[in-house]
C-alpha cells in the first residue's frame, strides 16, 4: 500500500512539472513580454519614466529573467513558486499574484467541495434507490430530474435562483459572503454566513453533475445486483438492507471513486460562469479577466493551481479507491 | 460404488409438492418448474441431474427464496420439516413465507445453506474470506466477533485449508480455485445445516480438485449428519454421492429413484439416452459418444403433450403429442413419468 501511495505520488510530481512546463508556455506565448506591455501602459499613462519607477523594472528584469533565455526564465519562475512562493507579477492589478491569488483559490475549492459534496450525498442515495425499486415512480422522477439538471445551462438556472430568492426573501444574494464578513478572519459566524451564501451556486453546480453520477452509480448498481455474491448473500439470511448496502453498493461505489478526479476540473469550469453571473470571489472570473487583458503571470499561475488541485485529486481518489478495493492494491 | 445406506426410518426433512416456477417477461412467460415434486430424508442425498436450462438450479433457488427477479413461485408448496430441541417436529410451508421475513432469514441461517458453482464469483471480491464466514457464524447464533473468528478457523481447517490462520485474512482472488471451493463449503457448513445445498459444486473445478470436493462433502456428510442437495449434469458425481436421483428435463423431473437402480435400469427414454451418452473406456471409436437427437426447445415454444416427445425414441404418434403423461409409481420408491409405462399402471 505504501509502495502503492509512492508510485502515484511520484507520478503525480511528474505530471505536475509537465504541467508546469505548459503554463509557462502559456505565460509566454503572447509577442512581447509582459515588461514590454507594462512599461507601454506607463508611458501612455504619464509620459515619463521616474527613477523609481525605472529601478523597479529593472529589478523585476533581473527577477523573471526576460533579458534570459526561455528555459532560465522558467527556471526563475518555478524556482519562486517552490522557494519563496511568488508566483510573479500581476502586470493587470499592479500586485504580486501571491498576495491575492490563495484567498480566491480558498473560495474556489471551497465552492467545488461543497458542491461535490452536495452531487455525492445526493446522487449515491438517489441512485441506490433507483437501483434497487428500478423503473418505480422515484426512479423516473430521479432520472428526469437529473436530466433536467443536465440539461438547463448554469448561467440560466442560477439567475433564476437569484431571482427566486430576491422575490422570496426581498434580498439580493450574491457573493459568498456579506458585506461584512467578505474579509473577516474564519469564524462560526462566518462559516454559518458562508452556508447562507453558498447554497445557491453549489445548487446550480451540482444539479449539472449529479446526473452523470446518478448514471454511473445506477448502472453499475443494477449490474451488481445480479452477481452470485448477492443471492449467495442472501441465502445465508443477511437482512436485505444490510446486504444491499454491505455488498453491491460497497462494490458499485469503486468505479465512482476513481470519477472524483475528473470531476475536478469539471467542476471549475463550472464555477467560472457562475461565479461571474453571481459575482462570487473565486478564481474563475480571476481567471478570465487575467486571459482578457494578457496578464499572463496571472493566468498562468492560476492554471498551475488548478492543474495541482486537479492531480492532488486523482492522487486522493487513487488512493482511496485502494483502499475501497483490495484487487487494485494488489496488482 | 460406496454408497453409504440409509436408515429406513429416516424422517422427511423437507418435502416438495407440485412447485411451479415462472418468469414473466416482456416477451411472454418462462415455465422454468412445472410441476415438481421431491421429498428429501434426513440424512439423504438427493442428486438433480439435467441439463441446462432443465430447471434444476430454480428449483433450489425456489428453496431457498432466492429467485432472480422477475421468478415467482406460482403453484406448489414446500414443506419444511424443522426438529426443535424438545423432540418435536415443526412443518414450516415455505411457500407462504416472505422471501425477505424474518421466519425465512432464521430457516436460511440455521436450517440450510448454499454453495454455488463459482466460488469466486459466489463470494464478494472486496471481503475477506474470514468476514464472509464470520458473517454467516453471527447470523446463525449468539457469537462475539473473536469467537466466530476461531470458529471459523477451525471450520476452514475441517474442510482442508492448509494454515487457516492466515488464509482467514486473504481475499478470494489470492486463493486457488480448490481452496476458494473449501472456503464456500466451509461457510455453508458453518451453523451445521440440515441440507446442504449444492449448485453444481464441481463444475468450475479442475477434475483432481472434483474428486477431493465430493470426497470433503461425503465426510461432511458423515460428520455432520445432514441432507444434501445436489444439483449436477455430471453423472459420475450422482453416482458416487447420491443415495437417489432426480433427473429434469424441461421444468418437470422425468424420473425419480435410487441411484443404484436407475443407472442400471433407465426407464424414461431420456434418462436412457442420458446413460448412452456419457463417454466411458468400453465406449470403442466407431459408435463413439451417443448423443440425444435434437435440442431442448426454447423456453418460451409450447411442447404439447410430453416435453420429450420431439426428441424421444419411443415416441408414440397421437399419444406423446396429445396428452401430458402423468407420474407413475414402478416401485415404493420408483417413479417415471412416460406414457410407456401409464398403461401399467
């Protein structure tokens, strides 16, 4: 099992240094450097260069390495992220991207947690209902749900929801958090006004990916249901419940823990667009603004970040899928 | 041929009478069990023979209330014969139980017990072999978790499971085939079951390991001092251990009576043409292996009259096509269903 936990670490490292290299290439690929781009805006802005202003990017110059080589500069990169954490300069907002970029990455995952919590506590259920009473009322209202679910485009169903909740409660919720707490230190007070906040954008998020996993969990249930193991099961008198839940869901479960991973990014895509229409604090309209005005740095650390999260994830669903299945540490 | 003798006054343990079994389908409704009925003695192997799709296995699954969906019990009844600690004998009708009730929990945990053809798929894949049995020792009797893992070793010990210890540890894929059959056995056989139940148990199983399986349930046997159920299209296995036969063919059992004088007495024309057609050393190159002309009709056709008569030898026009043949009584302990011998009667 340590072996097992090993292997996949280092093969996630790999990936990771992979795709390190790709959002470099990102960070580079508009013509001209960044520098270039910014000291244009300053001179179009004031007509002269200070001194200050002058030391300054020579520093950064000297910093990321434009004067360098392609592969020194993105040596100088990498070697900020892992030694002092700076993943360089925001050219759009005028601040190093560590300073903001951790509390919007926080929301982000914050925001897709919740939501794939929401999609498993929900689907699993649903699902093994659907599996073990198929083709009953609740099994076609699930499926219809789900479909529907799939079906209506984030952006619009999460208006409606703001809408919803304007006319029901007369108050416009946007945002993950009130005005007062958006900056406040954690808290029960703020994780209970975060609640408050978060239901509407992890509804419009999960009820897009809950139907694949009903999907999955339904199929693979039906499946199970018929294997010896289960009438052998039977026969020995374990008490239907019991069975059903110690043996086929046990067993149909597998194949979803190994989906964790790539629902990650999945679900980031999805945080994007609502996060623009609710106007929430997360890295998804970050990301966009930082895309439209090539403030490449930004970008491309945020698709570092996201890349990370993405392969910690497969790493964490590898891991407990073998722990789940004794057939796969074993190979 | 050692068959081991029964006692004459051996109590009727379970006893089934008229069992109609049917699959409703989309397409129409499978008749898998028409209109069976055996008794099994304390002590007796009874042994089903028949081909696939005969109805052999749902008869069993019938037993048990295990049916796969959508299979019902549509006529019949089940009797079973339950002795309680004072001596006396409690007739449970199985029937009328529901497949999920708490009375048929208890007669599966304590009364009879399964096993199946393939142990690996018969067995969950993500347990261990040990929680399996353990399992089935805390359902059949008030046992702490420590006590039922040392009955369960001793139990794989008793069926052969060389080092027990740690193989109570081990999941069904790190177990050979044979040992994944002795682990099964040693589960079924767990809270000592007055029958065993056994679904083809030497199918799966290389032809060593078929030999050590039917030697291990003939001293279970022994030991245990239970029925058995054997389900089989393997002669050879009926023959070495089973005290009577069964033999199916399309849902009805065609011929019932001791081993001894069915193998050398076939009466039904399908059982005869069943004998025929097992390979043995005198068979010589020329007249090779006989086989029965035709094949079983699908589930779903019609067959007036008796089910064999498309492919039977014997067939008489009018009579085998017309009218289904009714049980007839050759001995006390003999019955055939052919019209051959209906005259007789």
């Amino acid at each position: 099992m340590l072996g097992f936990i090993v292997r996949r670490s280092l093969s996630g490292l790999l990936t990771l240094a992979a795709v390190s290299v790709v959002s470099f290439a990102i960070i580079i690929l508009p013509p001209g450097d960044a520098l270039t781009t910014y000291i244009s805006q300053i001179m179009a802005a004031t007509g002269e260069m200070t001194p200050e202003m002058q030391r300054q990017i020579e520093h950064m110059q000297d910093q990321y390495g434009f004067n360098d080589p392609l592969y020194v500069q993105y040596f100088k990169w990498v070697r900020g992220i892992v030694v002092a954490g700076d993943f360089g300069w925001s050219f759009a907002t005028l601040r190093n991207v560590s300073d903001f970029i951790w509390g919007l990455m926080a929301n982000t995952l914050i925001l897709i947690f919740a939501s794939m919590a929401f999609i498993y506590l929900l689907a699993v259920p649903i699902a093994f209902y659907s599996a073990v009473r198929p083709y009953s009322l609740i099994d076609y209202m699930a499926t219809f749900l789900g479909f529907l679910g799939l079906a209506i485009p984030n952006f619009m169903l999460a208006l409606f929801l703001m809408f919803a909740a304007y006319s029901l409660t007369g108050q416009v919720s946007v945002g993950m958090f009130s005005a007062q707490m958006e900056t406040a230190a954690w808290s029960v007070a703020r994780v209970l006004d975060l609640l408050r906040h978060i239901w509407i954008p992890v509804l419009v998020i999960g009820s897009a990916g809950m139907a694949s996993v009903i999907r999955i969990l339904r199929s693979n249930l039906l499946d199970e249901l018929n294997k010896p193991y289960v009438q052998m099961a039977r026969a020995k008198g374990v008490p239907e419940w019991r069975l059903l839940i110690k043996y086929p869901l046990r067993i149909a479960i597998n194949p979803l823990l190994s989906t964790i991973g790539f629902l990650l990014p999945d679900l980031f895509g999805a945080t994007i667009i609502v996060s623009i229409v609710l106007g929430l604090p997360t890295v998804g309209p970050v990301f966009l603004s930082a895309l439209l005005n090539q403030d490449m740095y930004l970008a491309g650390s945020i698709v570092l970040l996201i890349a990370a999260a993405t392969i910690i994830g497969t790493l964490v669903s590898d891991i407990l899928l073998a722990l789940a299945d004794p057939r796969i540490r074993y190979e | 041929m050692a068959t081991p003798s029964l006692r004459a006054d051996a109590s009727t343990l379970v006893e089934v009478t008229d069992l109609h079994v049917e699959f409703p389908t989309r397409e129409g409704v499978v008749h898998a069990v028409r209109g069976v009925s055996f008794a099994i003695r304390e002590g007796e192997t009874l042994g089903i023979v028949g081909e696939s799709g005969s109805g052999k296995s749902v008869s069993s699954q019938a037993m048990l209330r295990i049916l796969p969906r959508p299979g019902r019990i549509s006529r019949g009844s089940i009797r079973w014969h339950q002795r309680l600690p004072d001596g006396a004998v409690r007739a449970t009708e199985i029937t009328e139980l529901g497949d999920r009730s708490s009375q048929m929990n208890a007669l599966r945990r304590r009364e009879m017990s399964l096993i199946m053809q393939e142990p690996m798929s018969a067995l969950s894949p993500v347990h261990t072999i040990g929680n399996q049995i353990v399992e089935r020792l805390r359902l059949g009797g008030s046992m702490t978790r420590a006590e039922a893992r040392l009955k369960a070793i001793d139990l794989m010990r008793s069926v052969g499971i060389p080092n027990p210890e740690k193989r109570i540890d081990a999941y069904t894929f790190e177990l050979s085939g044979g040992m994944r059959q002795r682990a099964m056995i040693a589960m079924a056989i767990g809270n000592a079951p007055r029958l065993l139940i056994a679904d083809e148990p030497t199918t799966a199983v290389d032809v060593t390991i078929q030999a050590q399986v039917i030697r291990l349930l003939q001293s279970l046997q022994d030991s245990l001092r239970m029925s058995i159920l054997i389900i089989t299209h393997d002669l050879g296995v009926v023959a070495t251990l089973a005290h009577r036969i069964a033999v199916m063919y399309r849902g009805e059992i065609v011929e019932l009576g001791p081993v001894r004088d069915i193998l050398k007495d076939p009466r039904h024309p399908y059982t005869q043409g069943l004998l025929r057609s097992v390979a043995s050393l005198e068979t010589s190159d020329e007249d090779s292996v006989a086989t029965i002309p035709g094949v079983v009709p699908h589930p779903f056709e019609v067959v007036p009259g008796c089910p064999f008569h498309p492919r039977c030898s014997a067939f008489m026009p009018g009579v085998c096509d017309r009218v289904a043949p009714e049980r007839t009584r050759l001995a006390p302990d003999r019955e055939v269903r052919c019209h051959i011998y209906q005259s007789r009667a």
